[in-house]
C-alpha cells in the first residue's frame, strides 16, 4: 500500500470546503430571477377535498402564482409509481393506489401537498399559502398497520381492498412448519420493529428552473441519485424529455435513503417554474421533513424458531405486516420483502425458512428504505430471537450463535441468497475478547453493589449489499437495472478525471475513489478528481444506497481503470519499443520490466493526444468507460456486543461498552470505513433507545420536531471500540463488501438484548426510553 | 415568521412605553419567543428588545441577598462567583438550561416571563421564596407562577430582578426529557431559616408547584434517608407522549432525595 | 424594514432587511456567507451556530436587526486569513466530518467550546457541551476525538505564545 492508495488512512480531500463554509447545497444555489416555493399542505390525515380557493392567496404581496392539482394533472404531469413490481402469493399484482404530486380530490396523511405558491420571498409564500382556502370533508382515519387490514377499517385507497397491497411468501411454508412441529423446542417471539424518522441534518429541497428559450429544464434536488430522478421524471411524470431535463444533486447533507425517491416537490417545482415563468426554489424545513421524507421501519412480526435437542436450528417462521403509509413510495415494495425475507437465515444453518409479509396502507407518512432497509428488521427478529432462545435453552448466546454458523462456502440458504464468503466466527471471536465477553459477570456483579442493572448483549448480523445483478432484481420485479457506470477520462498532462455514477453525500467518494486510481497508476490523489452528481457531466448512473458504491461503483471505474491500463501499456510498448506483455505501471511511471527503460506517466498520457506516434491502427486520446453489473450481492457481517448499565430508579440507561468486530472484505480507506460504522451505530443505537415515530389515533404526527423526537447527541454515545476482520469477496475485482449499513443493521438487537439482559425480561419495545424502561423495571418486579 | 416591528428598548421606562403599540411583546434572549414565531405560533406585531439595557444586566449579592437583573443571561449566572459562593444551587440550575448557545442568550427574565412549566427558574424561585421585581412592584414568587404560561404580569409589565435570600442548604437535580431536554422533573430543595421547601417544575399539570409529601417527610430529617418510601402522587402531574404521571411522581421522589444528597455534601 | 449594520468577518456589513429577517438568512441571502446552514426549526440541532460578540449563539434564534452593532464572526471567516483554524485542521485530520452539513455549526460550538475551557476538555465535557449541535452521520465518535486534539494543539500554542511573551 502507497501513502495514498488502497488501504491507506488518507484525510479527506473534499473536507476543505465542507470546514470553510463552502460546500454548496441546494439551499445556495442562487440562480437570477430566482422565486420561492411554500406548499399547502393538508392538516388532516384522511379528507376529501370539497373545494380549494386561491383567490385571496393570489392577492397576497409577492405572490408570482398559486397552481393546483387539478391544473398540474391538466399539463399532463404523472402520478409518483413504485418501480418494484411485488406479485402476492396468489400471483395477483401489488395494488398501487394513485399518488399525484399535489393531492386532486382526496388527502391521505398529515403533510400531503395540495398547492403550490411562488412568491418574491419564502416569507411571502407561506404568507400566502396560509391564505389559501381549503375545504375539507374529513374521513375516519388509520394509523396502525394492525387496524389497517381489519375488516371495516378505513379505506386508504379504493385499488387496495382492505388496505392490503400484497400479501407475499418466500420459503417452505410445508416444510418449515414440519420442523416446528417436530421441534425438540420452539422459541416464540412477537417482535415490533418501530416507525423511524431519517433525518439528514440537510433537509429536503429543490430548485426548479425552466429556459423557455432552450425549452430545457434544470433541477437542483437534494438527491443520492440524480440520474434515476431524471430517468423516472421524463419516463413516468412527463416532466420533460431526458435530454430536455439536466438534473444536479450538488453537495448534499446526508440521505440514509430518504434522498432515493423523487417526491412531489421536484416534480411540482420544475413544472411550477415553467407555469410561472421564474426558477422556483423550495427548502423543508424541519417539521416539513418530519412529516413528508418517506419514514423507515414499521414492521409487526411473529416468529418461531425450531430447535432440535443439539441446539441447532431447525427451522425458522416468520409472519410480518409492514406499514407502507399513505402512497408507495419508490421502492417500498421491496424493502419488506426481497431486501428483508431474503436476509432471514442470518449467520446460520437453517434448513427451512417461511416468512409471509403483508404490506399495509395507512394515513401515514410513506415507508421506504432507510439506512439498511429490511436488513435492520430482518436481523433485529433472527438476534432478538437467538437471544430469547439462548435464554430459554440455557446456554450461552454466543455458543448458540457459534453452535449454528454457517462455515463452508458458498454457501445455499432456503431464502434466495447464495453467501460467497464469510467467517463469522472470527468475527464472535473478536468482538467477545475486545468486550472482555468472559469477565462480564465481575462487572454486572460491581455494578450491582452500586445500585445498577448492567446487561450485555450481542447480535451477530450479516446483510446483502453492493445491489445488485440486475438480472437477479429484474426477475424479482425491479423496473431498473443496478448496474454502476464510470468513465475514466486521463488528460494529455496525466492528470485524471473519473466520472461516476455513484453519488457521495457524505461517504467521502472523492478521497477514496481517488485511491484506487492512485493505487492503479501512482498519480497523486490530488491529480485525481471524481466528478458526479450531475447528469449533464456525467453518463447514466444508479446513484448511491445498499452500501454499493463501494462494491459496485468502484468496481465500474475499477473496469474502466482496466481498459486505460491496456491502452497506456499498448502505447507505452509502442514507445518504448517493448512487449505489451512486459509493461508495468509503478509510482507514476510505466516501466519495461527487468530494464531501466520508463516512461513517465504523463508522456503516455500526452502522446495518447499527440497522436503523433501510436500504434498502427490506434485511436488517439486517453478515456474509457465501463458499466459493472455485479454477479452476486456481497455479504458483510460481523459480530457486536453492547454493554449497558440501567439506573433503576430513573430507568436511564447508559452505554457502557460498544463493540463492533465487523468483516467488510477489502478496505480502501479504513478512517472512512470506521466513520461509516460509527454512524451506523448512533443511528442504531438511535432506534433502539431514541428515536420513535408517533402517531395519534387521529393520523397527527407527535413528534414532527426535534421537541419531541429524540435525535442521538454526543452525551446518549460513548466512543465506539471498532474493528474489521476481513474476507475478501470473491464476487467482485476489489473484493470489496459494503459498510454503510452495517451499523444501523447489527447495532439495536445487540442494544435491546443488553437491556433485558439486565432487567431480566424477555421483550421491550423500542425505544427504549427511560420511562419505558422504568416501566418495564417495575412490571418485572411485580412478577 | 408573520412580519413584525422591531424596537430596542435604550432603558426599562423606554421599554415600558414601547411595549404599549399595537399587540408589542417583550423580547430578551428570545430563546422562546423567536422559535415561537418562526413556526408562526407567536405573532406579535412588534418586539421590544430588552436585552441591550444596562440596568436590567448582573447578578448583585449583598449579605445574604441574591438579586439578579432580569436580562442577565444564563450562561452569566452560571458564571457569577459571587452567586457561586452565595448560592451554587442557583448557579448549578442556570448551567442545565438548555446548550451553552442557549446560555449565551438566554435570560432570567425572560424565562421566568415566560413560565414554561418545563423550565427550571420556577422551580429555584419558587422554593427560595423569590420575589419578582416589577417597574411597577414586587410579587412573590408563591403568587407570581399562576399556571401553564401563565403569570401575575399584568399587560406591559416588565420584570426587572429577581432576588432571594440565599438558603444555608440548597440543590436542584433534573431529569431531562430525552428529546427537547426542559426538564421531565426538576426538583429544587433549599433549607433556610424558614424551614425545608421543595419546588417542583417539568412535571404538573398546572406548573410549578412544592411538595408538600416531600416536604414534610424533609421537615422533620433534612436527609435522603428520610424520604425512603415517600410516595409521591401522581395527581395533578402530566402524562405526555415521555412520561406518564406515575413515572413523574417516581421521579419527584427520587431526584427530591437525589439533591437533598447534594444538598448535604 | 430597518437598517442593519455590522461588523462580519473583520468588514463592516450594512444593508436594509425586514425586522423578521432571521440572523442566519441575512448571512446566507444578503451577505453570501452560505457556510452556516439551517437544519431545524427549533434551535436546536445547531448547524446555524455563529459567533456574536465573541459567544457562540444560534443565528436561526436571533433576528438580523437583534445583532446590529454587534461583531459576527461566521465559519468563512473563522481561520482570520490563515489557511485554517486549528479545530477546522483537526476536524479534517480526524475525520470529524461526513456530508459536511452540521459541520460549520460544530466547528464554531468547538471553538466556543475550547476557549471556555482554558484547563483543557475531557471527553465526558466534550459531549455535555455538544448538547446543542446534532449530527447524524458521524456518531460523534470522531467529533470529540478532533474536540480534544484541537483543545490540546492550541493549548500547546497559547503556552508557546505566553513562553515567548515572557
């Protein structure tokens, strides 16, 4: 490893700007002429629209234009779709109800748009949007998935009988109910995976400007994937022909998936711009996030675990309904099913799995991926059930854990996923002698004598990412491919260019990507630049979510880097009169192996352009594209252990201990790496003690603010003890896994079965807040 | 935020007059009042600025006399060395309030105006026996903290000190709610010639109040001991989406016994 | 509308604003200064922290025309000329940061933070003071640990200054 190529611990090049002040986010962009954007939103969960009356908004100072539904459906703008196709068991298809970007004749949650205002200022529009007059009929409303699907519940969506949009299996359900049944014990567990809030600090927003004379629209949106925007806009909405439509996701303030879909804003912006004839500007704030960003979570499962009397897993079941809120949202369908179900069989050896997943209508917020989606709940049912089964079995929950690894590869479960790669007891081993596993009962036995319950709890994860082979989705109903794209452009100097179309909004692309080209061909990472985020520069991209840009997105500008490579040692052999097959590039030189001829690397890059002398036949320049379409999903796992120490008389519970001993396959940059598990973790962490969305049976969000949600601070965390043991992944060039992820996925079971460890019971709900831990302290006394 | 008129107020007579035009509020730190209006839940036509005036500025200890200007904000009387000797509970419950950018601007004044029956002031003023100094009299704090928001100001009136004589023995323990971080219960316990009292903040339904139960078990045995098995009721107390009523008089007892602990070291 | 002048970053800065222009919009729209973010509506989460008269405060809690004859000193304008401030180099050398967005916020809370705090900060008061700057991508874990090597750099350097001076 170079100081500055794969494996180094190299800053980060794009921090410059961001610890300066000039990073440069949706909200500052300025473009001349520029107007500002508040929408009506519905104060009510579930309504008929009787009537909408602009006349007094238009009126208002500074108001340039109030446009509705009815006017955007009259320009021929689309609904917002789902683009993953689910068939139920019965082989019906999903049953989408209709989502128009401002709401026509009916509201289904809190913060649906209706309208659209663009004034002078954003103190103007909301002025004026507060003036705009709505009639409502309000209907009965339905916030529990549970309720949802009971006959005479409320109706969410005509299309959607009962609220049920599909009703899906994976498995054996014969088969693994024979286990069961023949089970020398059975764990029984009903687990609640609780409503989540993304919350990026930088909340949503787009700036849609319309050039009447070009007859061309550009959209600055605050995006992890500004190609799938402008691909889904042109094709499903109407908003404008691709080449017609530049799309640019700038520098953006986190996404954790929340910044995957194309919401009604961009939509309405872009089309509100050509209406009005200015660029319109929109920005959330943060009650606005609250109650639109599409939410995560919200799942209800029973599960049960069949053992024989070795201890080993016979089979494992799993009933869930997921809330999927008012409207499907772009890939919500797949997130409860092949982003989860698929997940079930964990680290271990299960012979028969069976999971049925229903997906339910609300008058909520939409549920689509948030950081991990359907890996988290997946894990968090498999780690809180080993963990109850443990108990229940009386041994020890890493020897249950260990008693059932998987440890040949690869590896076939029942459930679709083929794991190439793995040891996931190194990584038990790891995590067990950095928490000190064995000395815990000394601890819990100090902690005793002062008063304090200390539990320590472990969760043995593994997850799916680098998505995905495209066949793979498109035979499980993906309407996109998710492949990644890279050009590689190297100028006549040797400096270089790489495009892709992976987006960075926090991952640190620009440093690492740099890396590996400078691992390829020595150039300094500051000759590097890797540009993204902008369809216009860049070619048709997938954008960044599923922990891919690692393992997908590299592994495309790995495969471009492979084809310059050829190139420039083609024309070096040519210059330095030398067999092709005896180049090498080291150190920024190209090189005739075993002889002291070189070239630096900028002259094989300046006679590419030259043109002067090349080989016969040769096209002059320096600039290859490659598009990597993964062959398998890759597998990180890992191993963590959470230590906590309740305060019985308050409830609080304080983290004592956080161990992650994660397997992440090769690793470019292991600081970004760890900051990756680092915030994983809090963000775990987050939901099993924090963070909870709530709301009341009458559809109103209660905690639509940082009052009342509870966001992780610097004072909920210790420092985090990390570490990765890794096993390359076969599947791809770098033998790269995925990080993103990981700590939100293996992190709240770990946290949940230290509390109960501690208290002594069997269940809590997340989050487990200090009341509901009081709470809990109390009803197990009472027992 | 709606729009509004802005004044800053060159003294406390100023101000007085200032704050007559149209539906004007005071403004000191604005900790409360400006996120209030930029969520348009406050909308006053004009703001008087308070927090530029001298005389309303400091923390004055006299003997056993604590009187705090009413723009002070709470990051000075956290940092008064004065009030540190004379009172250190005081000055402990000013460093709980909120994040230090929120110490820096807010004020005493302000938030006893205010009486969120969450924040911490009422609590210590309540149980020191404080009195509330006005540009027109002094009330007491007993008569002074009226309910939820609410107090015995009367329009236009303007708080210009607080003062209260320093306790031989005082503490205030708060448990923070997870999200917003005012208090699920703040306790503050003083013992001083009058006997023990006992506020109670973050946790009734019609704000600040004493303890009575804590109160008297505190009277007889002014130690942690002697509130074992003190059961406090959870009649009159919130219920809120982070904690029940129960949960709140669980509390009370447990941060009571937890600041008479400190109030004895 | 009202007339208000101050000193930003070292210039003297005047304009005319609504009386409800917030703090953090006049820096952002007027002044160009788009380094301090808005992140919630309820001072909270701190992406806004600026310093006024040489304090920390919330930009998004503050009325433009309330800081009026005051001296601002925004994230542009933290490194006074130097390429950067020591709490910006070690957020960088310690990978304090991720999208970047509640970055300007932490770094001037941090340097508030520092100063405050002469004795010098362990990570229990790091973490305390940091109750009013939200991150949601680094778990912190990186945050403190650029907290405490800044407070101890400059601490190093100010003992330098004073050994010089004497």
């Amino acid at each position: 490893m170079g100081i500055e190529g794969i494996g180094a611990r190299v800053a980060r090049k794009e921090d410059k700007r961001f610890i300066t002040g000039a990073g440069r986010y949706v909200d500052d962009m300025v473009v001349p002429g520029m107007k500002h954007a508040a929408f009506v939103r519905s104060p009510h969960a579930h309504a008929q629209i009787k009537k909408i009356d602009v006349k007094k908004a238009q009126g208002m100072p500074g108001v340039i234009g109030v446009l509705t539904g009815k006017e955007l459906k009259a320009d021929g703008i689309g609904n917002l779709i789902c683009g993953w196709m689910i068939h139920s068991k019965d082989g019906s298809p999903m049953k989408m109800g209709a989502w128009s970007p401002l709401a026509v004749d009916k509201v289904r949650y809190v913060g649906d748009a209706i309208v659209i205002v663009v004034a002078e200022t954003k103190g103007q529009a909301r002025d004026a949007a507060e003036a705009v007059e709505i009639t409502y009929k309000e209907l009965k409303t339905v916030v529990d998935a549970t309720k949802a699907l009971q006959k005479g519940a409320p109706q969410v969506h005509a299309e959607a009988e009962d609220n049920l949009i599909f009703d899906w299996e994976i498995g054996d359900a014969k088969a693994t109910d024979a286990a069961i049944k023949a089970a020398a014990h059975v764990t029984r567990m009903k687990i609640v995976n609780n409503r989540l809030v993304p919350n990026a600090m930088e909340p949503r927003a787009a700036l849609g400007h319309y050039d009447k004379a070009e007859d061309h629209y550009t959209c600055w949106t605050t995006s992890q994937n500004p190609h799938l925007a402008r691909l889904v806009m042109s094709a499903f909405y109407n908003v404008a022909p691709e080449n017609k439509l530049r799309v640019i996701a700038p520098d953006v303030g986190g996404g954790f998936g929340s910044k995957i879909y194309i919401y009604p804003e961009e939509i309405v912006c872009l089309w509100a711009s050509k209406k009005t004839g200015v660029p319109v500007k929109w920005v959330a704030d943060r009650t606005e996030s609250f109650l639109t960003d599409a939410h995560g979570r919200d799942h209800v499962s029973t599960v049960e675990m069949a053992f024989d009397k070795n201890n080993k897993i016979t089979g494992f079941k799993v009933d869930t309904i997921a809330n999927l809120g008012a409207y499907m949202s772009l890939f919500s369908s797949c997130v409860p099913t092949y982003l989860y179900a698929t997940l079930l069989s964990g680290q271990y050896n299960i012979p028969t799995i069976h999971a049925n997943v229903r997906t339910v209508y609300t008058n909520t917020a939409p549920v689509d991926a948030y950081r991990g989606a359907g890996r988290p709940e997946a894990t968090y049912l498999l780690e809180r059930t080993m963990e109850a089964a443990a108990r229940e079995l009386r041994v020890s929950p890493a020897e249950l854990r260990r008693t059932n690894f998987i440890t040949s590869f690869p590896h076939q479960t029942p459930v679709i996923l083929n794991y190439d790669a793995g040891d996931y007891a190194a990584s038990l081993d790891a995590a067990t002698k950095a928490s000190d596993y064995a000395g815990f009962a000394k601890r819990k036995a100090a902690a005793a004598k002062q008063g304090k319950l200390r539990g320590i709890g472990m969760s043995c994860y593994i997850e799916a990412c680098g998505l995905a082979p495209s066949s793979a989705v498109g035979s499980l109903g993906a309407g996109v491919g998710l492949w990644e794209s890279a050009e590689v452009r190297v100028n006549a100097v040797g400096t270089i260019e790489v495009l892709t179309g992976s987006h960075s909004h926090g991952q640190g692309h620009e440093t690492t990507f740099a890396q590996l080209v400078n691992q390829r061909f020595g150039v300094p990472i500051d000759s590097v630049s890797i540009v993204h985020g902008d369809t216009d520069k860049v070619q048709m991209g997938m954008g960044t979510y599923g922990s891919r840009s690692g393992a997908v997105g590299m592994s495309a500008i790995s495969k471009a880097l492979d084809k310059v490579e050829a190139k420039a040692k083609k024309i070096a052999a040519h210059l330095l009169e030398a067999d092709e097959g005896d180049i090498v590039i080291e150190n920024g030189e190209v090189k005739v192996a075993g002889t002291d001829k070189s070239l630096p690397w900028f002259q094989v890059a300046l006679a590419a352009y030259t043109a002067h002398n090349l080989p016969a036949g040769m096209e002059p320049g320096l600039k290859e594209t490659a598009f990597y379409d993964p062959a398998n999903f890759t597998f990180p796992a890992g191993c963590y252990i959470c230590e906590v120490e309740i305060d019985p008389e308050t409830g609080t519970t304080e983290i004592v201990q956080f161990v992650a001993a994660d397997d992440f396959g090769n690793i470019i940059n292991p600081m970004i790496v760890e900051g990756q598990v680092h915030g994983g973790i809090a963000q775990g962490i987050g939901q099993a003690l924090l963070e909870g969305a709530h709301y009341d049976a009458s559809g109103q969000l209660l905690t639509a603010s940082y009052m009342d949600y509870t966001m992780p601070r610097a004072g909920d965390l210790p420092s985090f003890k990390v570490s990765t043991s890794n096993t390359p992944c076969p599947s791809n060039p770098l033998g790269i896994k995925g990080c993103g992820e990981a700590g939100a996925i293996g992190s709240p079971p770990a946290v949940i079965n230290a509390i109960t460890d501690a208290i002594g019971i069997t269940d809590i709900a997340m989050p487990a807040s200090p009341s509901t831990v009081w709470a809990a302290i109390r009803a197990a006394k009472k027992h | 935020m709606y729009s509004v008129n802005y004044h800053r107020a060159a003294s406390v007579a100023d101000a007085a007059k200032l704050v007559k035009s149209g539906d004007a509020k005071l403004l000191s730190g604005g900790m409360t009042l400006i996120p209030a209006m930029k969520t348009r839940l406050a909308a006053p036509s004009d703001l008087v600025d308070l927090s530029r005036i001298k005389e309303l500025q400091g923390v004055k200890v006299s003997g056993k006399t604590v009187t705090i200007g009413a723009a002070t904000t709470h990051y000075d009387v956290a940092n008064d060395e004065k009030l540190r000797k004379a009172c250190p509970a005081f000055a402990h419950l000013a460093s709980l309030i909120g994040d230090p950018a929120v110490r820096y601007k807010g004020t005493i004044g302000g938030s006893v105006a205010n009486n969120d029956p969450a924040a911490d002031y009422p609590a210590a003023l309540l149980a020191l026996g404080a009195t509330i100094v006005t540009n027109k009299r002094q009330i007491s704090a007993a008569k002074f903290f009226t309910g939820l928001f609410e107090t015995a100001l009367k329009d236009g009136e303007i708080i210009t000190a607080v003062s209260f004589t320093a306790p031989a023995k005082a503490a205030y323990e708060k448990f923070r709610n997870p999200a917003s971080r005012y208090a699920i219960v703040g306790v503050f316990v003083a013992k001083g010639k009058d006997g023990v009292s006992v506020a109670v903040t973050g946790a009734g339904d019609d704000g600040v109040f004493r303890s009575k139960e804590i109160e008297a078990a505190l009277a007889k045995n002014f130690a942690a001991s002697a509130l074992d098995g003190v059961k406090v009721s959870a009649k009159n107390l919130m219920t809120d989406l982070h904690a029940s009523a129960d949960y709140r008089a669980s509390l009370i007892a447990v941060m009571a016994k937890r600041a008479v602990a400190a109030a004895n070291a | 509308m009202s007339d208000v002048s101050f000193v930003v970053n070292g210039k003297r800065v005047s304009g005319a604003a609504e009386d409800r222009t917030l703090l953090v919009h006049f820096l952002r729209e007027n002044l160009g200064l788009t380094g301090t973010h808005v992140g919630c509506d309820t001072s909270q989460c701190g992406a806004c922290v600026v310093h006024v008269d040489g304090k920390a405060v919330k930009s998004c809690s503050m009325l433009a025309v309330q800081a009026s004859g005051s001296t601002v000193v925004t994230i542009e304008g933290l490194a006074n000329g130097a390429d950067l401030h020591p709490v910006q180099a070690a957020f960088k050398e310690h990978h304090g940061l991720q999208c970047g967005f509640c970055t300007p916020g932490m770094i001037m809370t941090a340097t508030d933070m520092i100063a405050r705090h002469p004795e010098g900060l362990d990570e229990a008061t790091v973490r305390t003071e940091l109750e009013g700057n939200i991150c949601r991508c680094t778990g912190y874990h990186n945050i403190v640990k650029a907290i405490l090597a800044a407070s101890k750099t400059m601490a190093k350097a100010s003992k330098g200054r004073a050994k010089q001076a004497a």
